[in-house]
C-alpha cells in the first residue's frame, strides 16, 4: 500500500480502473485496521469483555475469513470444500465456536493470515476486468453484482473494526 495515495480512491496499477478504485477501499480499510491492532499482545487479543462477547483476534480472523469465502465464491465460483469449513467456520460464525477456538495467537499469526488471504485476492483481481464486477447473482435472496459482494467485504472489515476500537476502549478502562 502506498502510504502517499491512502486517501486517493483512484486506479491502482496493474488493475483495470473500477476494480482499481474498489482496492484503494480495501486497502485503506485494511490500513486501518492493521493500525488499529498494532503491538497488542496476545491476552489483549483474547480479551473478551463477557461471556457473549468475540476477541479482537477473532475479529480479525472473521476478517480474512469472510475475505477468503468471499474470494471462494465470486471468483472460483464455488462453496467452501469441507477442509476448508474447518478451518474457516469458526471465524465466519464467531460465537460460541469462535471463543474455543480462536485464541492463544499472537498478532503476527493473524497479520499473516490476512496478508495471505489479500495476497491471493489481489492476483485474483489482477487478472478480471472491470466488467466482471457488474456480474450478478443473488446475494440473501435479493440481486446483487461482484461489484456489491467486494463492497460488503470492506464494509464487514470497517463495522468490525470499530467494534475492535470498541474493545480496545473497555481494555483500557478495565
């Protein structure tokens, strides 16, 4: 990500110009998000405010997982296989399931995760054309385009990122 152009939603080279421009979203999300996360240590990555609530780490895992199902269905044009529900599902849920199995990592371990999953994502969309984000498909029984389905990935990464703010807040005062 290039620092200078963070507040420039503009073409992105090596990308055709609306797919470019959707980018720049991401990547300014995403730079928001690694800010808001630098150098915490695990137990505030684990810290769960009650018994209902989700970690910052799993937060962040639920991130990059909707980003890998998302990239699944839009570009591969498939459900997730069963390895890959095991691995994922309980970042896409959270919950119950999300707090027995989403802790003890320390920051490195989800900042590669996310990185690996956007990797992929960007080669991914290197390789379509504008074109494609006006693709429809049903999206919860209601038209939608790839176009949509992408913006909805960065706006699930920014409400989760205020709730980590949220949660880094009630850390602080704890």
């Amino acid at each position: 990500m290039d620092a200078e152009k963070l507040y420039l939603i503009s073409e992105v080279e090596g990308y055709s110009p609306q797919i470019g421009r959707l980018l720049s979203m991401m990547n300014y999300a995403r730079c928001t998000t690694l800010e808001t996360v630098r150098d915490l240590t695990i137990s505030q990555l684990d810290y769960l405010h009650d018994s209902d609530s989700n970690s910052i780490g799993a937060l962040l895992f639920h991130i990059a997982a909707v980003e890998y199902a998302y990239r699944t269905w839009t570009f591969e044009e498939r459900d997730l296989n069963y390895d890959e529900r095991q691995f994922w599902e309980p970042g896409m849920k959270l919950g119950d399931s999300g707090r027995e199995r989403i802790k003890n990592n320390d920051l490195t371990y989800y900042l590669s995760l996310l990185n690996e999953v956007r990797t992929k994502t960007l080669e991914y969309f290197s390789n379509k054309e504008d074109s494609w984000l006006d693709i429809e498909k049903p999206f919860n029984n209601k038209p939608s385009n790839n176009y949509f389905r992408w913006f909805h990935v960065f706006e699930d990464e920014l409400n989760h990122r205020g709730q980590i703010r949220l949660i880094i807040k009630k850390l602080r005062n704890a």
